[in-house]
C-alpha cells in the first residue's frame, strides 16, 4: 500500500526575482514498510523534499498525496492537524522541550491528540521500554547524552502512530555507538511493526541500512536503487 505519492513535484524560490529551483519535476511513490534513504550532497535538496512530504513547506507545482489524501491545497491549520495525526518527524537538532521531562516529552503529542490519560501512559511506558531509556524518564533533555535525546524524539515520533516517520539527518550529531544503537531500534520497529521511515542523510551507516536509496542531485532524482 502506498503511503506516499509524489508526482511532478518542484520547488521554487524567489519565483518573481531570480528562480531557483531546489527540487525539480520529482516523481516518486513510497510504500508502507519501507526504510528508505535520500542522499545526495547538501544543498541538492534533500531537505527541502522532506519538508514538501512533511506539510513543512510548500510544493511550487505537483502534488503531495499522504494516505490518498491530497495535501497541497490544505490550509495552514488543516495541515497541522492533519501532521499531527499522520506524520512523525525526527530532526537533527532534536527539538525537545527543554523543560520538560523525557516521558512528558514523548506524551506531548499525544496530549495535542487529547488521548486518554491510561492509554498515553501505557504508550509512553511502553515507548521508554523500546527506546532503552525508561532509567532517563524523569530527566529532562539537557540532562540526557544526544543519543539518548535522539531516542526520546523518536519515541515522541512514534507517541501519535504516525502514517509514517520523516527522519532529516536524525544521526549527524551523534557518536557511532550512538548512531548504531538508533538505527538498531529503528530498523527493529521497521521489521517488526512495519514502521514506514524515511531518512534524509549523507551518514554512511544510515545508507548501509536502508533497503532502498534514492539519490537527489541538484533537485532532481538521479538514482532509486534497492540494494
């Protein structure tokens, strides 16, 4: 089943001055399960097409169908209703509440749902488990390693059950034991559960693992191998 369908899709900045085209005419289709790689070098629009799947930002032309629904014509507040109950995403820099504790920053979203307080406890729980950090449930995020922060913001990804998990270079701040222990979790969640991941990253670990790689340069798909 696809979760994901692409088709003509391009962005364009400074389309009145002078245009520049970060992601031009791509047309790609994702289906659930997969654990798929965006590579290219920066500045080739890795991002920016993470971003246009995510509802972050807008797409110039084309289309953006999540789930068989179309996104590209919603309102701002549509869409952010409909991020926050189809899509998870895991930055780089984190983005963790900083006064808040790990468990209540994976509750988070779900409080955002208005999920009942016996369910979001029991997932939260459940969550810490997976992730290995129930011992850090209480600390908050400038008391946590970066893997560890990294595992809470994957774990927060997954509170609200996401269609998907949108992952924009998820290990470039972390130390290999760290990285190998996330891709670990993540690739267990992907086989087991059929998480559907989509990473955007130049880490060579992350691409070693993927099942399928897609190469962007300059904007536009040059490659989609699976190894």
């Amino acid at each position: 089943m696809k979760v994901i369908e692409l088709k003509n899709l391009s962005k364009i900045y400074n389309p009145e001055t002078i245009p520049v085209r970060a992601i031009n005419d791509v047309t790609l289709s994702v289906k659930e399960g997969e654990f798929t790689a965006i590579v290219g070098p920066s500045g080739c629009g890795k991002t920016t097409l993470l971003n246009m799947i995510g509802g972050l930002d807008i797409s110039s032309e084309g289309s953006v169908d999540i789930g068989g629904v179309s996104i590209n014509e919603m309102s701002e507040s549509e869409l952010t209703a409909f991020r926050l109950q189809h899509i998870g995403f895991v930055f780089q820099a984190y983005n963790l509440i900083p006064v808040l504790t790990a468990k209540e920053n994976i509750e988070f979203i779900m409080v955002l749902q208005n999920i009942d307080a016996k369910t979001m406890q029991e997932r939260s729980d459940d969550l810490l488990d997976r992730m290995g950090i129930r011992n850090q449930r209480d600390r908050r995020p400038s008391e946590l390693s970066g893997g560890q922060q990294q595992r809470v913001a994957v774990a927060r990804a997954l509170a609200a059950r996401p269609k998907f998990v949108l992952a924009d270079e998820p290990t470039a701040n972390l130390d290999s034991g760290s990285t190998e222990a996330l891709l670990d979790i993540m690739a267990k969640l992907n086989k087991e559960e059929k998480i559907t991941f989509i990473f955007s990253t130049h880490d060579q670990r992350v691409i070693d693992r993927a099942k399928r790689i897609i190469k962007l340069v300059d904007g536009e798909i040059v490659s989609d191998e699976q190894p």
